[in-house]
C-alpha cells in the first residue's frame, strides 16, 4: 500500500459492527495513525486517508471530507476527522459542525505535534517547520512545487523572512534527522531538531477507545 498515493487510500477496513470508528485523515499523517493503531491495539479504528498533497491545495480538503463523510458513514458509528484547520480557514470545523463529526483542535499538524498550547506559546514567527513526513518528502512537497528545481533564485523571495528550519521529529531516527538538516541546508536556514513525538495527534485518538 502506497500511503501517498493521489487516490484515496484505506488501512483495516474489516467487518462493520457496533464501536468501529472511521478516521478520516490526511495522508502526511498515514504512517503515524497506523503506528499509533499498532502500538495501542487500537483494532476498532479504521483509516481513509485524503491525499497528502492536498497539504499544497488546502481548498480540496473540505470537500473531500464532505464527500467521504457522505460515503461512510452509513457503515460507522462515529467518524473522527484527523484534520486540524490545515489552511482551509475555518472552512473545515464549518463543516464538521454541519455534518455533525468530531476533528483535531489546532491551526495545523505543526502545532498538534508539539502540543497546541506549546506551540502557542513559542509564537515562532521566522520558523519553516517539517515534520517525519515533510522530512522523507521535501522534494516532492516543497522543493518541486515551489519551482525551486527550476529557479532556485526564489529562494529568498519565499524564504528570506524566516531565520530557521525546526524539525519536529515524531520518531528517533538518525537518517531522517540527516534528511531534515540537508534540507535546512538547501533553504540556508539554521537548523534545529526538536522530539515531539506525536504530541495532541496520540491524545485525540486515544480518546477514541
């Protein structure tokens, strides 16, 4: 199974019955849901993820969560929306509300990996922030679509502002570090690792069970 694939993809979707609860979530976050689901053997949890590229078109996001929820949930008892506002401006929580389901609380996966209160508190205006998934796929979510392959003199128009590259680190791998911090390097931006594990993502599902 490919979790960034540009179609929708599906992780445990088992037999229906009482207590089973769809996650619908972007892709960028596939690969910590399904930890997360492993770790706690948290069986009664399905997932359908929505492109991870939509990360770069947030107003797909909304409708896509529209027409999933439309979709599934005949077969659920609950469904859970594994979105933060994520650019969508307010648009999304509208729709939860409308649909009558459940989402993450915060801006963005930046702020609910370190904790959304934290990471109000640190009101880091000059940081680019990456995550694992940012880390393994910066070229195809950042360099490429930005034109930086192409021109790599935008540069400073898209990144003269900021001071530093801080990469939330959910697990403790040494190679995605080393990817992070070369990514730092492209973007000549200081680099600062910070371990957040997966911070307000593990507290909402587990609220889940």
């Amino acid at each position: 199974m490919n979790l960034d694939d540009a179609a929708l993809t599906k992780e445990g979707l088992g037999p229906r019955g009482k207590g089973r609860i769809l996650l619908l979530a972007c892709g960028a976050l596939a690969h910590e849901i399904v930890a997360l689901k492993a770790a706690n053997g948290w069986d009664h949890l399905d997932l359908q993820c929505l492109p991870a590229i939509f990360h770069n078109s947030p107003e797909k996001i909304t409708p896509g969560i529209e027409a999933a929820v439309a979709e599934h949930r005949k077969d659920y008892d609950e469904i859970f929306v594994v979105y933060a506002d994520c650019g969508t401006g307010g648009l999304l929580e509208a729709a939860c509300k409308r649909l009558g389901v459940e989402m993450l609380e915060g801006p963005h996966c930046y702020s609910f990996y370190e904790g959304n209160a934290a990471f109000a508190a640190r009101d880091e205006i000059t940081a680019f922030y990456l995550t694992d998934f940012l880390a393994r796929q910066f070229d195809a979510f950042v360099w490429k679509p930005l034109g930086l392959d192409r021109h790599p003199e935008l540069r400073e128009a898209y990144f003269g502002n900021y001071t530093k590259l801080v990469y939330q680190a959910q697990i403790d791998d040494p190679a995605l570090t080393e990817k992070a911090k070369a990514c730092a390097e492209r973007l000549g931006l200081a680099f600062e690792r910070r371990f957040t594990g997966y911070g307000d993502l593990a507290t909402a599902l587990g609220k889940l069970g």
